[in-house]
C-alpha cells in the first residue's frame, strides 16, 4: 500500500530542491490490504521493540504488517522521499517538532473527522501535552505514542558519598540551590556537578522555567532578547564558563552529556525518561527529580512523538485501514510494549503503570504530565523549525565555550530569527488558505 505526493509538492514539502537528491520511482511494494508504516530505529533494542509491535498489529489486525525502520538520523529525508515516490507508509511516525512541518505543508492529513466519527476512540487517554504537541492550526494531525518532561537525573552514589542530602523527590529545587550543589559537587579534574547538551533543545527548558521562550506568544518574533530569556541562558552559560560546574566541552558537535553522566563521576544531568533505558546500565545508584524552577516555577519542555497519516492516503478501504491502523499503534497494549521494553513514558494515561522502575522515581515522569507535581512547558516550534535550530545552532554553541558573550549572540541572531518567523507566518498562512 503505498501514498504518493507529486514531484512540486515534495520540493515544497522537503525544502530538498537542488540538492541533487534522486527520487526513486514506484517500486511493486507490498501486497494490498497490508498495515504499511513507517518508524525510525537506531540500535537493536530498538528494532526489537518495533518487531514486537509489527506482531501486535497482524494480531489486533489480522494482516500482514510492514514497518519500515531507518536510523533516526535519515528519517525524515527518506519520509520525504517515501511520499514523493508513492512507497510512503498508511501511518508515518513524526517526531513532535516536525508535525507543525508536514502539516503545513500538506503532507499529512487533519484527523478530527476520522475521530469525531469513532466513538470507541477516547482522545481524552492522552495526555494533554501529547494533544497539543500533535495539534497544528487548530487541527488533530497526529496522534501520540510518547511524550515526557525533562527531567534532572542524579548520582546518588555520589551524593552519598560527598555526605549531601538527597534532594526531595517531588519539590523542585530552585535554581539557586541548584547552582550551590553543583558547585559544591565540582571538584575538577576528577568529579563534576552537571552537565547538559550545548544546544537549544536543552536550553529551552531553562527559559521557559524563567518565564521565558524562544518566540512571541503569536511567533512573529524571536524574544530571546527579551530579559527572561535572557536570564535563563546567562545562567546556564554562567554554570559552563563562569562556575566550570560542568565537564571540558571537548568538540561541540560530539558532546554528550549522557555519556558524561555514565562516567560515574557527574553529580547531575539534564535529560528525558527516553534515557532511562541507556542509564539503566550505569555501574552506580541513581533517580531522577523534577527539573529545577526558576521564576515561572519548574516547567521544563515536554516532548513527544506521534503517529500520522500521509495526505495521499486514499478515501475508502485504504484510509479505513490507515485509521485502524493508527489506532492499534497507539492503543493501550501497543503502549504497555514501549513503555515495558523502558523506551519511554507512553503518551496514553492508561499505559502510564507499564514504564516501571528502575529509577526508583519514575513515576514523577507521569505525576508531571498529569500536573500533580511540578509542571512543563509542551515544545513551542515552528513551521521551520529545523531552519531555526540550524540557525541557534551556528550562534549559541560559543557562547557555551565563552568565546561570545550571551548577549552579543542573541543580538547577533535575532534579526535572522525573525526573519524565519515571519516565514512560519507565511506558512500557516498558506496552509489555512489550501484548507479553505
């Protein structure tokens, strides 16, 4: 089963034109009636754990499924390719940054009438970040398999041996209290206090504790000059440079502040429950916390990803499977496989009780997302969003190395961010215009 854009509305779609890509023509395919969709996979225990859902699908289906598995890394050019050369998936996997993307460009088609028209399918199991981070111009363009807060992990290990105090399990600690620690913990070459990826993604969950973010409410312009934004990075600048809390940035584009926290010797790190996995073969104790809060409280980003069905989908037997297909891919027993194999904290409340322990916190991941503890802040992007994390990922990695002062950076970014948010503007647009 295959879906097909024409050649001009995928250089529309991709941005691709005259990079040289060829696009292959239509192949043969699988055979009709097959559950046809489209995941990335980057390591076995991923691949693993699609496999498991590919047999739940011709379980819950009774048809052959055929998931489709690439590296995260190429996904999304071979998706584009994959609905330009008609051999695209019924349901496509898209990560939440890329929903606005697609749908604006009428790539993937709006679901409310397909879930207004179920009564068996309850939009209400998901959590709310989930809806709105698979939400585009007032429309349902996906539906989500996953969504999380960032999170604080720490070394209880080296905590306990420094004899400090375990931090609360469910009050955020304030970003002062946060800095003393990881001053406190810093005992360099040998030991450190924190450590966080060089980037925006990582950055962005400060700014919004801070009251803070990367565009104006209505996104037609860049407010990281605007002082809560501001405030944030410097602080987070200031814990790189200025406290040297965190490890030798030693090349910006490989840094991993995972691999730095699993050395054993880094007191804090910045990241999601999807690492729970990776951590889980740390050779010391650890947890996890809510993310420290600043003036607008602990909010950290909350991200996602959903499932979605390509445009070119046909009317009839082929979007009737297409939806059930969907629907089996985000149910509860599709969910309780992810979340068991500790992939991440599924995006349905009833498959929350499956992602368990270790750590020993965890279920702060689910108390977060269902506003009991602490809060977070869905991921604001937009209609570029790659162009503008290209963008803020060319200016701001120096300020991480002091060879630029925060606001310099941001001055000097500013004006071509605006210009990238008047061409979101232009974007949606367009695409309420193609809506009708």
């Amino acid at each position: 089963m295959s879906t097909k854009l024409s050649r001009r509305s995928f250089l529309e779609l991709s941005g691709l034109a005259g990079l040289g890509l060829a696009v292959a023509g239509c192949s043969s395919g699988p055979p009709d009636g097959s559950a046809t969709w489209a995941m990335w996979s980057s390591s076995a225990a991923e691949r693993k754990v699609w496999q498991d859902f590919s047999a739940y699908v011709e379980q819950q289906l009774e048809v052959k499924s055929v998931p489709t598995l690439t590296p995260s890394g190429p996904y999304p050019t071979k998706l584009d390719l994959q609905l330009v050369s008609g051999t695209a998936g019924l349901v496509t996997a898209l990560n939440g940054t890329l929903i606005p993307t697609y749908a604006a460009r009428g790539a993937h088609r709006p679901l409310d009438d397909l879930i207004e028209g179920d009564s068996d399918f309850d939009l209400d199991d998901f959590y709310q970040p989930i809806q709105k981070i698979s939400s585009f111009n007032g429309k349902t363009y996906a539906i989500g398999f996953d969504v999380a807060p960032t999170v604080m992990y720490y070394n209880k290990s080296l905590l306990q041996k420094q004899g400090i105090a375990l931090p609360s399990r469910t009050e955020p600690m304030p970003w002062a209290t946060f800095r003393d620690l990881a001053v406190e913990l810093t005992h360099a070459p040998d030991q450190y206090g924190f450590t966080c990826a060089p980037a925006i993604d990582d950055l962005v969950s400060w700014i919004y504790c801070a009251g803070g973010n990367v565009m104006s409410q209505d996104a037609s312009r860049s407010i990281l000059g605007e002082p809560e934004a501001m405030e944030a990075v410097q602080f987070v600048i200031d814990l790189f440079v200025k406290d040297k809390v965190t490890p030798p940035i030693k090349n910006l584009v490989t840094e991993s502040s995972l691999s730095n926290f699993l050395a054993g010797n880094v007191a804090f790190m910045q990241n999601g429950p999807w690492q729970v996995v990776n951590v889980r073969k740390a050779e010391f104790d650890w947890d996890i916390i809510p993310f420290p809060a600043g003036a607008a409280g602990s909010t950290p980003r909350v991200s996602g990803s959903s499932f979605a069905i390509p445009s070119g989908v046909r009317e009839g037997a082929d979007l009737d499977l297409a939806w059930k297909l969907l629907k089996t891919l985000t149910s509860t027993g599709a969910l309780d496989i992810y979340a068991k194999a500790g992939r991440n904290n599924p995006a349905r409340f009833s498959a929350g009780s499956a992602f368990q322990p270790p750590p020993d916190n965890l279920g702060i991941v689910q108390d977060i997302l269902a506003g009991k503890v602490a809060g977070g802040h869905p991921f604001d992007v937009t209609t570029n969003w790659n162009q503008v994390k290209q963008l803020l990922g060319q200016d701001l990695p120096r300020t991480f190395l002091g060879q630029v002062p925060v606001p310099e950076a941001i001055a000097g970014v500013t004006p071509r961010l605006d210009v990238l948010m008047r061409q979101h503007l232009d974007n949606i647009r367009q695409a309420t215009a193609r809506r009708g």
